[in-house]
C-alpha cells in the first residue's frame, strides 16, 4: 500500500469511545498516551500523523498505521517476535 492510503479516513474504529461528552482531540490523546505505555517494554513509540499514527522502533524504523489491529501486526514484525497479551512480564510493567 502506498503510504497516501493510510492518511485517507478509513472511518470509525472498534476502540472508538461511545461518549460524546469528550472532544475528539482529547480521546484521541488519552489513547496515544495508553497505546505508549502499552508499547515502552518494547522500545517501541507512537506518534500522531494526521488522521493516523507512526509507530517507529528505537533503530529508526517506522511504519503509518490506522487502526489498533495493524499496530499490533507492525509491531510484532518491528520486535520480530509475537506480543502476548496476557505475558505476565507486560501485565506487570502496565
């Protein structure tokens, strides 16, 4: 894919919160902020880049995803391993 589709609106995602009390910016910098924490064990960063995020590794390698499910695949080939959710190791640093 050229990186032109990832900037396109690929509209609602599942993690999308049902309130609509809170400012879109604000939800949006409360979950880049999550996403981070849940990425640090591995040395991993997420970035806002338009309507999309750039997930990039501490060698300098980066990719643009647009939703939770590609940044978990990115992330996987990033660390050349696959992320266990319920790793007791990443439970405890959360």
């Amino acid at each position: 894919m050229c990186g032109v589709c990832g900037l396109l609106d690929s509209g609602p995602q599942w993690s999308d919160p049902l309130r609509q009390d809170v400012p879109q910016r604000q939800l949006r910098l409360q979950q880049l902020k999550m996403l981070n924490r849940a990425l640090k064990p591995w040395r991993l960063t997420l970035s806002e880049f338009h309507n999309s995020w750039l997930l990039a590794s501490p060698t300098g390698q980066q990719t643009l995803v647009h939703s939770l499910d590609v940044l978990w695949k990115e992330a996987e080939k990033m660390i050349r391993r696959p992320i266990d959710p319920l790793d007791d190791q990443w439970l405890a640093s959360l």
